[in-house]
C-alpha cells in the first residue's frame, strides 16, 4: 500500500472535518443570527466539493487497504457527523 495516499486522505479527512465545523458552528450562526448569508455560500461550496473528494477517498481507501465493507460504512457515516472524520482517522488511518 502506498503510504502517500494514506497521508493525502487524512489531510483531506481533516479539511472535510474542519470545513464541516466551519459551516455548522461558524458560518451558520452567522446567517441566522447576524444575517451575514455570504459565509454560508463560500464554506458550504467549499464543504460540499471536500465532502464529495471524502467520499471518493473513501472508496479509493477501501480497496487499498482492503478494508472490510463494515469499515468503509462507518468512514462514509463520519462524514456527516460533527467530529466525525476525526474518529475515522484515528480509528483506521492513524497508525497505518
């Protein structure tokens, strides 16, 4: 296995991770409350082109590390869960 794609997904597994907080927990906020939609539009694009790569990532992990089926499900799940592509990383990605 190459140990370059492992460490190109993590970071992409961390810009996913970090983009999503952005959105929810930055970007969000500003909207509904200080009517500021404009951070919204940029993170959101910028979360959802990340998101997809995550996704295409995690496919292109899974037959090389030739993950189980139940592995690939639970790093796709982490995707849309806060904090979650910090989990799979530690949990599948870290100390390989």
């Amino acid at each position: 296995m190459n140990n370059t794609s492992v460490t190109a997904f993590r970071w992409l597994s961390m810009a996913e991770g970090v983009s999503f907080l952005f959105l929810l927990f930055i970007a969000m906020p500003l909207k509904y409350i200080w009517e500021m939609p404009v951070y919204v539009k940029v993170a959101g694009m910028a979360h959802g082109v990340l998101f997809i790569a995550y996704i295409l990532g995690a496919l292109l992990m899974y037959e090389k590390m030739k993950w189980k089926f139940k592995e690939l499900a639970v790093v796709i799940i982490c995707a849309v869960l806060p904090f979650g592509p910090f989990y799979a990383d530690k949990k599948y990605l870290k100390n390989r």
